[in-house]
C-alpha cells in the first residue's frame, strides 16, 4: 500500500483512526489534518462541562500523543479541494495553498451547524454550538443574561437547556414536535424528558415552531412563536442539528448520499467510497448496510466503531468486535443512555419510573429494538447482551 494516509478531519473520527491504524502496525505516513487552530478535541463536552465551566480543555489526547505515534497533525489546515487523479488534496493553511499528496484518503469532516434563518451574523446574542469558541461564547454570554431561549429540543437543546439552568439563568425551551428528544426516543419517554426539565423551571414549549427571532439595535430581544406568542431572551441557543460541509468536494467524483437518506458521502459497509483509496466515516459519512440502505448517524460511539472499521480495512486486519449502538446524554445530574436502534414508532414498555429516573424496553413485532434509560446504568447495560441476538421482548417482561 502506498503512504502516507492523510485524514481530513481532527476530530475524534480522525484521532480514532490514526491511533488505530498505528495501533495495527501500520508504519507509514499518517498525516492529520484540522481545519481548526486547536489541537484535537472532544465534543459532547461542549454543552455540558465547557458551557458550565466545569472544563476548560476537552482535548481527546495530551499533546505528546502525536509525536510518540509518529502522527503528523495539521492545524490551521483547511482543505479546499480533493483530486484523486493525482492523489493529492489541496490545503489552505497561513494564507497559503498547497498540495498534499495521499496513498489512502479518509475523510472525517464532520458537521455544521445549522444557523436559524434569517438572522444576521452581526446579530449578538445568538448562538450555535459545534466548537469550543461557540461553547465558551454561550457560556460568556450566559454570564450576562437575563432570560435566554433555546430553539430546538434534541440532545444538544435539551443538554444547553440543562446547562443553563445550572448556571440559574431562566430557560425557555422551544420544539415544534410534541416533546423534547421526540424524533430520537418517541413521545412516552419525551413526556419523562420533558418533566425532567419542568422540574427544573425550565419553561418548555413544544409543537410549536420559531417564525422569527427579534433584534433591537443589533441585538437579540425576543423570539417570535408561530403561535403568536413571544418570548423575552437576550441570549438564544440554536440547536437544530447539524449538516456535512462538503463543498469542497466539489468536482472531485465522489459520491454524495441523496438528502432523503441523509446526505453526507456516500460509502459501503466498510467506509469506501465509489473513489479507489477514499474512505469516509463519522458524521459527514452516509453508509450504507447489508440490506443496501443507507444511514448517516451523529452518534459518538458509531463514528468510534466506523473508525475501527475503516483502520482494519485500510491495513487489511479482520474485525470481529460486534457492536450495540449506545448513545448517552447527561442531563440534570442524570446520564441518559439508549442502546439498539429503538424507532420513535415502537411499541415503548417503561418497567421502571420513580418519578425522576427511568427505564423503558422498545420493541417491534415483539421484538426487542432498544433500551432507553435515565439514571439506570447498570440495569441498562445489562440488558446489552439482548440486543447481540434477536430477544422476544415477553422473555424481558415476563422475567
């Protein structure tokens, strides 16, 4: 195989597959490349400790890491172009470009977040968080403000809401589905999110969209409900998810996954791409499954697992580590965690609810799909080994 391998991505999809491709015994040249001018960092932090101010730093490794394994890590390096006839990718970095060539390619790119539209970039107080200076800006404007608005109720929403509240700021959470967290876990375990945030005086208004947010002499006042209604909020937190930034793959030949599958890169099973030495993985990576359909998920543990692959296939090792999905969320105190793939129209069965924790078995065709759970760990994860083989969700209930 020729080298080096050049990651476009340093993120944790990236930083997985660089240490694992050494980790296997690969020799050659791993060059990491990260458009940011930070070293590599961890991001489910952002909205919880680094917002709070619990952390300062979420780097996924110390910074002696990349010289003891060889890894030729790049920040400040944008790359703006992709041509796999000379197997080369062009970067921007201090005001220049240039050429670097590539034995193998993977691209780990990861999201944007997606703006509210309408609303200038001059307009303060209106916030995303995807980076570090997103989650440190949130938390410097938290330290002002007097009442703030969240838009959107899904992992990140609900986790800025938490935070917020935390730091006593007055929350009012904004979600056009019947409850929170609706699309990943459904509404019966929505309704147990929802009551988590009611319980801590976070004003939560569902099945209600935003049709505008108001700025006064450039700043933001106010966000206007479909409704009607309006919130007071100097401070709005946009949490409508994320999409993969892949213009510069523009002209390039690589194939990108139609939007009603998801969008981002196109892949197989195993991370390639319909480009000979390009792999893709992560958030930005769409693959598809044994059945030929295809999936893109934002999960922190998938893109672990796709690394992994990808690492095994680009130094030719078999892998034979069999994966559930696992998601979690730290929430109030409590760590909420789902395992499986439970689908919002399952047939949902709570078996255990003291009123603040929870935990619920999802199934289909009586089979079970996934578990849900708050503040419930070890009962969650015991129920793990059910989901490596088909489980009649009875055997569950009637034990």
């Amino acid at each position: 195989m020729n080298d080096p391998i050049v990651i476009v991505g340093a993120g944790l999809g990236g930083v997985r597959l660089a240490e694992s491709v050494r980790g296997a015994g690969f020799e050659g040249g791993v060059i990491l490349l990260g458009a940011e001018d930070h070293p590599p960092y961890d991001h489910p932090p952002l909205s919880k400790e680094v917002v709070t101010g619990q952390s300062e730093r979420v780097d996924l490794k110390p910074a002696e890491f990349y010289a003891e394994k060889n890894i030729d890590l790049r920040t400040g390096s944008r790359v703006v172009a992709v041509d796999p006839d000379s197997h080369t990718v062009s970067v921007e970095r201090d005001g220049e470009r240039r050429d670097v060539a590539y034995g193998t390619l993977v691209l780990a790119t990861g999201l944007a977040a997606r703006r509210f539209p309408g609303v200038a970039d001059e307009v303060t107080g209106v916030h995303v968080i995807r980076t570090i200076e997103d989650a440190l800006a949130v938390r410097a404007a938290a330290g002002k403000a007097s009442r703030a608005a969240v838009i959107g109720a899904g992992f990140i929403g609900c986790e800025v809401a938490a935070s917020l509240r935390k730091l006593e700021v007055p929350v009012t959470l904004i979600e056009p589905a019947p409850t929170p967290l609706a699309a990943a876990v459904g509404e019966t375990i929505g309704e147990l999110i929802t009551r988590l945030h009611r319980e801590a005086d976070v004003d939560v208004r569902t099945g209600v969209g935003v049709d505008r947010i108001v700025a006064d002499d450039g700043a933001v006042t106010s966000v206007e409900l479909a409704d009607g209604s309006s919130v007071d909020a100097d401070l709005v937190v946009v949490g409508i998810g994320g999409y993969p930034e892949l213009d510069y793959l523009e002209g390039s030949g690589i194939e990108i996954a139609p939007r009603e599958s998801g969008g981002g890169i196109a892949c197989n099973s195993s991370g390639r791409t319909d480009i000979p030495d390009v792999y893709a993985l992560g958030d930005c990576a769409n693959w598809s499954d044994a059945d030929g359909d295809r999936h893109r998920v934002e999960h922190w543990t998938h893109t672990v697992d796709q690394a992994a692959l990808v690492a095994a296939e680009i130094v030719g090792h078999e892998i034979t580590h069999q994966s559930v999905p696992y998601f979690w969320s730290d929430q109030y105190g409590l760590k909420i965690q789902m395992l499986g793939s439970p689908n919002p129209a399952d047939d949902v069965h709570v078996v255990d609810d003291d009123g603040r924790k929870f935990l619920a078995y999802y199934s289909r065709d009586g089979i079970l799909t996934g578990v849900v759970g708050a503040g419930r760990v070890g009962k969650l994860m015991k129920a793990r080994q059910h989901l490596l083989t088909p489980t009649p969700i009875s055997a569950l209930l009637d034990g």
